[in-house]
C-alpha cells in the first residue's frame, strides 16, 4: 500500500486545502486540488507497471528509452470521482476509461445504506491493468460492488484502487474483499463516523465538487 503523507511533499498542502472548511468554499479549487493529486498518485502508480525498450527517432537521431507495455484502464466511480480521474486521465492521457455509477442509496433510519448501481461503461478489461478512482474510501462498499460489476467485462492482468482518503475500516475491508489489489492512498483516517464518513475526513467529496445533492422523495 502506498500512503502519499507517508513522505512530506507539495502533496500536503492540497491535502489541506481539500480538507480545509473555509478553502472548500470555492468549489473550482477544490476540484483542481482533487486534479492533482490524481496526477500525484499516477505518476507513483506508473513506477509499478510494466515497461520495454523502445528506440525514438529523433531529428538528428536514435535515443532509447522504456514505454509502457500496456496502457492501464482507468475506471472512474462517478460522480465524485471526476475530478480525480481528471488527473489520472492526463497522466495516461492514452488509456482507455470505464464509468461506474455507484452511490450511496437514501439512508435509513439507523444511518444505514444501501449501494446502488444504475450505469456502467466499460470497455474489454481482459489482460490490462485495471485502476480504479474514487476520492473517498469510507467504507470500502462502493470499490468492491464495482470491482465485482466490472468482472464481466473480462479479468484485468493488475488491480489498483486509489483514493485521496480512505478510513481504516475501508482499507482494512478492501484488503480483505479484494487482496491481491494494490491501494494508492493520499491520507488515512482512523475513524467512521455514525454516518459512515470520515472523521476528519473532508465532507462529501461530490457536493463540494459540484453541489448539494437531494434524494428522491
């Protein structure tokens, strides 16, 4: 597991402004901030996949360097994941991508849900490196109900989840759920909360992107 605090980098002060109250009042910068840390966590993600010598013809000769064997499918767990995935997206600008609407289902009475699924997009996942984006990693339910959706559209050579942050339970769940994936973390939390959020955590990363959301009446 890689956890990007781990190492003091320019990568905390976006870090703080996400989680900062007052910042996240100005909703473009907190998207821009969720932007690059997405580049952040794939630029570290790329050292771990495979590569093979390439030669370039340049105007005055031949360099040699390592490509990518095979670019990664991106996956994009919408709606707060677009920001995120943004970043990843201009890293592997040639990578194909995959949406999943996975959500949290209207709470019931005791703060429990349900995930709910109502839109998938995916290209032939067979023999690629799989990553999977989503920003917040609370309890792990929505990553593993997408994971397994995605697995009829063929059986990725590599998983990867990455989230800006994720809570102890949610990393311990999806170590246990899907164990051979590897987790790219910006920051992890210690506790969930009644509600199951992230304490400290942030908020919800889809309304401040892009607005308060209402449930179905």
């Amino acid at each position: 597991m890689f956890i990007l605090t781990q190492q003091n980098t320019i990568a905390n002060h976006f870090l703080a402004e996400l989680r900062n109250k007052i910042v996240q009042k100005d909703r473009s910068r907190f998207r821009n901030n969720l932007e690059r840390l997405g580049e952040i966590l794939a630029y570290e993600l790329s050292k771990t996949l495979d590569f093979q010598p390439a030669k370039i013809n340049t105007p005055l000769g031949t360099a040699t360097t390592n490509l990518l064997i095979k670019q990664p499918t991106l996956v994009c767990v919408m709606r707060a994941g677009l920001p995120f995935y943004q970043g990843f997206q201009t890293v592997f600008s040639e990578a194909e991508s995959a949406f999943i609407g996975a959500f949290r289902g209207e709470p019931n009475a005791n703060h429990e849900f349900e995930i709910e699924m109502h839109y998938a997009a995916v290209p032939n996942l067979d023999g690629k490196p799989l990553i999977i984006i989503d920003p917040m990693l609370a309890t792990g339910k929505s990553i593993v109900s997408s994971y397994h959706s995605l697995l009829k559209y063929g059986t990725p050579s590599q998983v990867h989840i990455a989230a800006v942050i994720a809570s102890r339970t949610g990393v311990n769940y999806l170590e246990s759920s899907i164990p051979d994936a590897s987790l790219w973390i910006g920051d992890i939390d210690e506790e969930l909360n009644h509600k199951f959020y992230i304490v400290p955590g942030l908020g919800d990363a889809g309304d401040l992107a892009f607005g308060e959301k209402l449930y179905d009446k």
